[in-house]
C-alpha cells in the first residue's frame, strides 16, 4: 500500500476543495494518503513513498522557505511536481519563455526592484493604448494576492501599488487587462500526465479599481466548461515548450481571449494548483490513477 502525503499549509485546511476527493479517490485506489503541512517540523517525510503538493498556497510570502524545503524533502522521498518544475514555476517570468518559444501569452512588462516606476508604467500604456485598465500584480503571487485592476487613468494609484511592490523587492508584471475576461471568464484546463483531464470556466477576478484580496485566494466561481479546439492547441503548446524531460504528473493552464478573440495563457499552474475534480466526472479517479500510474512507472524519478 504506497504511502503518500498531499501537502497542504495550515492556513489552507478547510479550504482546498480537491483534497477530501483525492484523498477519497487514492483510498478507494488502494493507497494509504494522509494530509500534511508543509512546515510542520513533526512530520517524517521518509514515511511517504511520495510528497505531493496540493494547496501550499502561502509559499509566495515564504518563498526561500519553501524552496528550501522542498529540496530537504526531495532527499527524503520523492516530490512532485519535481523541484525543476517548482523553482521555474514559483515566479511569473517563466511567461518570457514561453513567449519566446512561440506559445501567445497575455503581454506584458516585467519591472524589477530598482527600475524606474513611472518610466515602466508609461512604456506599457504606450504599448497598449486602447487598454482600459492596467493590472499589477507580483511575479511570485498566488491567489491573487496583492494584484489590482486599474484604470487607465489613476496613474497616481497605479504608481503607489508599483512602487510598494517595488520597494519590497518585489519583481512586478504589468499587464493591459483584456476586457473579454468580463464576458467569458477564464478557460483552466487540466492536464494529468500530460493528458487531458477536463476544464472548467473561472468567472473574472478583478473588479475595477477595488483593492486585491486579504485572504488566502481570491473568491472564485467555478462552472465546468467545455474548451475550443483553439484553447486545446494553445494549452498543449504550453505544455510543449515546457524545459522538463517528461510531462508533469499534473499541469493547469489558464487562458483568457483577446480582443480578437485569441486564447492567450495567463498562468500555467504546475506547484500547487487547485484541478477542481469536483467538477468534473471521474476527475478524482483519474487523478488518483495517474499518481499511482507514476509512481510505479518510475519511483525514483
């Protein structure tokens, strides 16, 4: 009976929605699965066969920590998504590669600590002159913590939220917001062993002007959704310029459209992504089965 740990944070127990069914789903499979905190200094992580990451969703704050975690506990069991996967995919500029290998990404501008705020700010409405709003949110964020929707013309607010980020030492992303996500919300398709699972439609995060949330992750309403064959070929693109050797046991890419119409990713989600297997048929199942799958497929790797 393979051991396995799905690896939580204590400000997270209660509220990862997947967690009862995948645990339900690996029992029901035959595994003995147990719920973990992270940072808990008691837990032995020799006892698991595997460590899995579920809903660590306070790792932004604590980012050092938990890297530095990760790789204490890779040399006692075996961690997935892989540390490769976990160190690229913990901060946001992981979107310049993709953009650079083809894949259509939501555009948008780095800045870094030290730059010039308003110079950066003004490149990016520059770019973007028929964008409405400007998003500014934290290259290593979750949950949509500290990420704000402005409008085009509150430089003043726009600039205070940069320059805060900024002089913590924060790397920042800019971005114009593309108005179709009102209408259509977000497109999350999941992946499991490099396989399509399902996907579900997220409704729009931001709301204009209002300040980011102060909880753990922002309220999300979920649907299941049905994605385009155009949505298919962009999250598989995604998937493809990846820099790992095999596919992640578990992937997430959100996408939005374009004013065209155009799927573009948003986030690929490859540490600790909520896959809504509630609302999906099966889902739990097939999550569960491709766990078990790798795991005897290659314990070691």
């Amino acid at each position: 009976m393979p051991r396995i740990a799905l690896v939580t944070a204590r400000a997270a127990r209660g509220t990862d929605h997947d967690m009862p069914l995948l645990l339900a789903a690996l029992r029901d499979a035959g595994a003995s699965a147990h719920e973990a905190d992270w940072d808990d200094a008691a837990v032995d992580w020799s006892r698991f066969e595997l460590a899995l990451l579920r809903s660590t969703w306070d790792y932004c704050e604590r980012l050092p920590e938990f890297l530095a975690w990760a790789e204490r506990t890779a040399r006692q069991t075996r961690v997935l998504n892989p540390l490769d996967a976990i160190g690229w995919n913990t901060d946001k500029h992981y979107l310049t590669a993709l953009e650079r290998a083809g894949v259509p990404v939501v555009p948008g501008r780095f800045v870094e600590p030290g730059d010039a705020a308003g110079a950066a700010l003004a490149a990016v409405l520059s770019a973007h002159p028929a964008a409405r709003d400007i998003v500014v949110k934290p290259a290593v964020g979750a949950g949509s913590r500290d990420a704000e929707r402005h409008p085009r013309a509150a430089n003043g607010a726009t600039l205070k939220h940069l320059q805060r980020l900024l002089d913590a030492g924060r790397s920042v992303l800019l971005q114009p917001y593309l108005e179709r996500v009102d209408a259509d919300g977000e497109t999350a398709l999941v992946f499991f062993n490099g396989a399509f699972s399902h996907a579900i439609r997220k409704g729009p995060l931001l709301q204009r002007g209002a300040e980011a949330t102060r909880e753990l992750y922002a309220a999300e309403t979920i649907t299941p959704r049905t994605p385009s064959s155009e949505e298919r070929d962009v999250a598989q693109r995604a998937l493809a310029a990846l820099p790992f050797g095999e596919p992640l046991l578990y992937a997430r890419v959100d996408l939005i459209r374009a004013d065209d119409g155009s799927p573009r990713v948003l986030e690929l989600e490859l540490v600790e992504p909520s896959v809504f297997i509630g609302h999906a048929e099966g889902a739990a199942a097939r999550f569960a089965a491709a766990i078990l799958q790798r795991m005897t497929a290659s314990p070691r790797h």
